[in-house]
C-alpha cells in the first residue's frame, strides 16, 4: 500500500515538472528572460530570435550547472548546419552565428570554437565575423598561435591583401615566449609583400642568426640575396 502510494505521488511529481517543462518552453520568452544572469542570460539573448525553445532550454541548463552539455551540443549543431547545403549561406549564417556566440561564452578556452567557427563563417562569406571572433580568440587564449597563424597569415595576408595589420598581429604574436619559429620567416615575407624591402632583409637575417638549422639558413641566404640583387636592379624602391 506504502509502495503503490509513493509510486503515486512520484508521477504525480514527474507529471508536474514535464508540464511545468512545457509550460516555461511555450510562454513569451521575453517575459522569462530577465531573471538569467551572466552567461546564461547572453546564452539566451543569442539564441532567442532563430529558435526560442533552444535558447530557454539552453540558458536552463547553464543555470542548472549543464555548461558543457549545450557546449558539446552547439558544436554539434555547428557542424550540422554549415554541412546543410541546402539552406542558402545567409540561412546557414543566421542559424549558425548565435551558436558560435554561445560556444565562445560557454568554452571561451576550448579554441576549436574559435578556429572551426572563424573557418565557418569565413566559408559563409562573413569574412568580419571571422575576424571579429578570431580576435576574442586570440584574448581569450593568447598562446594559441594557430588563432594568430588563421587570422594574420591566411586572412590578412594573403585573403584580404591588408599587409600593415598583418604585420602588426605577427610582430605582436612574436612578443610571446613560444611562438612557432615559422612566425619570423612569415613576418619577413610579409615585410616583403608590404613594400618594405629593407625591413624584409633584416628579418631575414634575424631568422638566419637566430637558427641552427642548415635548411632554414639555406631558405634566408636565398631570400635576401634575391631581394638585394632585386633591390639594384630598381625593382624595389
């Protein structure tokens, strides 16, 4: 009798939060929103115009300790909708951007977020997106130099042809301990391509000073007696 009782009241009590459940994904979101603090509530915000459900039952779960679980989920979904070809890129763009959001505010450490979500929106065709939160990336996890590597070597260097700031993010990157010595030689050509010939020579002597290895001496030596001889000959002015 004791048992049949508790059985009883413990489906009267999953029916009750089930409802409850429902009841809270049905309502004006914007009525629900307001008591979500920190990430939660950005979660939410993120989320709310492309699929309400999703953004309160998100924004839940972070409240109820479930950070990693929409984590793993958005990047799921990620990969999901930039793969659905047939959604034009706008489409894709709109439902995949707000979950990049979530990402980076859920995982900001989880750099994947990062480079996978800048390669997605550049594939998208919003290459100042990419940027945008290659950049957060990058201040959120400074010793992650393929963030530095995407966006000043693939997008400003050779995508977008904007030498100046390419220059400025590598010299910065050079700055930290550990930075993968390709950066130097990068920053070199980069000189190069930015007009700046007599700057490109002596990085590249840097890097042939700095290294012990016979290849990359071989690769600088080449280098700068191509630039010099290019320089007399009037090419570079």
């Amino acid at each position: 009798m004791k048992l049949a009782r508790f059985k009883g009241y413990f489906l009267i009590t999953v029916l009750f939060f089930l409802f409850l459940g429902k009841h809270f994904i049905e309502v004006d979101l914007k009525k629900y929103s307001p008591p979500l603090r920190g990430s939660a509530r950005k979660v939410v915000n993120f989320l709310a115009e492309e699929s309400p459900k999703q953004a309160l039952l998100s924004g839940v779960g972070v409240v109820f300790g479930l950070k990693e679980v929409v984590s793993d989920f958005s990047f799921l979904q990620v990969i999901q909708i930039f793969g659905e070809w047939s959604m034009t890129r706008e489409e894709r763009f709109r439902k995949v951007y707000p979950l990049i959001q979530t990402l980076a505010v859920l995982s900001p450490h989880f750099v994947p977020t990062y480079s996978f979500g800048a390669l997605v929106l550049e594939e998208l065709g919003y290459v100042d997106k990419a940027l945008e939160l290659l950049d957060k990336g990058i201040t959120e996890n400074p010793y992650a130099f393929e963030l530095w590597l995407y966006r000043d070597f693939s997008i400003y260097l050779f995508k977008l042809k904007e030498y100046k700031k390419a220059i400025k993010g590598i010299k910065r990157a050079l700055e930290l301990e550990g930075h993968p010595p390709v950066l130097e030689r990068i920053l070199a050509y980069a000189y190069e391509k930015d007009g700046q010939i007599e700057n490109a020579i002596l990085q590249w002597e840097r890097v042939y000073m700095s290294t012990s290895d016979a290849r990359i001496k071989e690769i600088c030596k080449k280098h700068i007696e191509r630039l010099k001889k290019e320089k007399g000959k009037g090419k570079w002015k």
